[in-house]
C-alpha cells in the first residue's frame, strides 16, 4: 500500500498513536513546509505526517507555504493524503462534533499563491478541478468511519475562506446561497495543489462551531467552546486514521 500522508489541522499537531517515530526537515523548491515530517507505523503501516499550522499551530492560514507542505508529502514518497480540518457548519444539521468528508469545494480566498505552474521555466498545465476530491481515498474515509463506528457524512460543499478571522453572519448566509455546507480556511489552495501534483486527496472535516449567525450562535461565536469540541473530536479522528491506514476501507 502507498504511504499514507496526514495533514493534521487545527487540534491535531500530532498523532498520539503513533510508533517508531522519527522526524525528519525537508526542504523544497518552493521554501520549508510548515514543519519537520513526522514518520511513523500507525496499525502497523507507515505513514507521514505534518502540521499544516506548524509545531505549535503558530501560522496562520493565509501565511501557510501550502506549495512546499505538498511538494514535501509528495518527494517523501506519499502518494494518498487525508487532510483533517476543522469548520464550521453552516447547514443546521451539522451539530458541533460532526464529522463530514466533502465532495465539492468553493474557493472565496484571494492572494495565496495557488499553482505549481506559475514559473518561467516551467511548461503552462491545466488540471480538471470538476471533482476536487480523490473518490478512492473519500471511499477509504467512508468506509473506515463505518469500521470506527462513525457517522460521516457523505459529500457536501466545503467554502475557504481567507482567515484568521472568523466570517460575518452575512458572509455565512451568502455562502449558504451558494451551495456551501461548511466553512473553514485552508482546504484551498492545498486541495487544487495536490490535484496539480499527482496526489489522491480527500478531506476530514471536524465541525467545531456552527457558523456565524447559525442556530444558537445567531449574535456571536465562543471560542473556548470551539476548542473543547475539537479536543473531544480529535480522538475519533485519530481512531478513524488508523483505520484507513490499517487497511480498513481499503
């Protein structure tokens, strides 16, 4: 099986579960990824892990070298990579605690640097965003949350927005016009780069928080509840990873 690549977000610096590990600092054509790679048996199979905020969640998400975090899972040999982030639900249904594997993805962020094609002495490509997201390895997440005993939800629209601050009740609603599900702040550019580079990606999206001005956070959001939520979240993630990388859902 290909090595596995974990992009841990917001409430997932590590990988409690995992053994032999060892880190290891690379260093790219587009500059460092947000921190050393973690490599590591998780159920047995190797994996590489990183933090996208980097040690100690310190970068924002507009500051994020999303090229090299990429470029470096791809030279160190990862070829499938789960993304886990957190967001915030904008359907009233998706309660604090949910766990959603998006299909579709809307990009409201502006000035990240995007593509790998953007160098003089690079050739010009085009690649086919029309499903952002890798089947095979969202079929695995399924798959493996059922193993888990997980509720996942199948499919729906991720909105990125630019970050760090949190959206506006009517920046919510317009995203709601839109099509959008959930919200959070790093799936773009990293899902189209890794379109760009070859790389079988999916997203594992934590809803920590409804959105502005949904259900009770109508006139304000608690942060500290946010945080809470995710703590308690974060172990069912970890129990889901070691299931796709154990080879349930496989």
């Amino acid at each position: 099986m290909p090595l596995l690549g974990i992009i841990g977000g917001s409430g997932l610096n590590r990988i409690a579960a995992l053994e032999d590990v060892r880190r290891e600092i690379l260093s790219t054509p587009y500059g460092e990824p947000s921190a050393a790679l973690t490599f590591g048996r998780l159920r047995g199979a190797e994996v590489v892990f990183l933090a996208r905020h980097g040690d100690g969640h310190v970068i924002a998400p507009h500051r994020i070298n999303y090229r090299a975090n990429i470029r470096a899972l791809h030279d160190c040999g990862a070829r499938d990579v789960v993304a886990v982030t957190t967001a915030g639900g904008i359907l009233e249904d998706l309660e604090p605690g949910a766990l959603v594997v998006p299909d579709q993805i809307i990009d409201y962020t502006h000035g990240r640097t995007s593509t790998f094609f953007d160098g003089v002495d690079q050739p010009l490509d085009h690649v086919d965003f029309t499903q952002p997201f890798c089947e095979t390895m969202r079929g695995r997440l399924l798959r493996a949350g059922a193993d888990a005993g997980e509720r996942l939800r199948d499919g729906g629209v991720y909105g990125a927005t630019q970050g760090p601050r949190l959206e506006t009740a009517a920046e919510i609603r317009r995203m709601a016009c839109d099509g959008a599900g959930i919200v959070g702040m790093t799936g773009m550019p990293e899902a189209a780069l890794a379109r760009e580079m070859g790389l079988c990606y999916a997203m594992l999206a934590v809803v920590v928080n409804a959105a502005a001005g949904v259900g009770g956070n109508r006139d304000g959001i608690a942060l500290g509840d946010i945080r809470a939520v995710s703590g308690a979240a974060m172990k069912r993630v970890e129990v889901i990873l070691g299931m796709v990388a154990g080879g349930h859902g496989g």
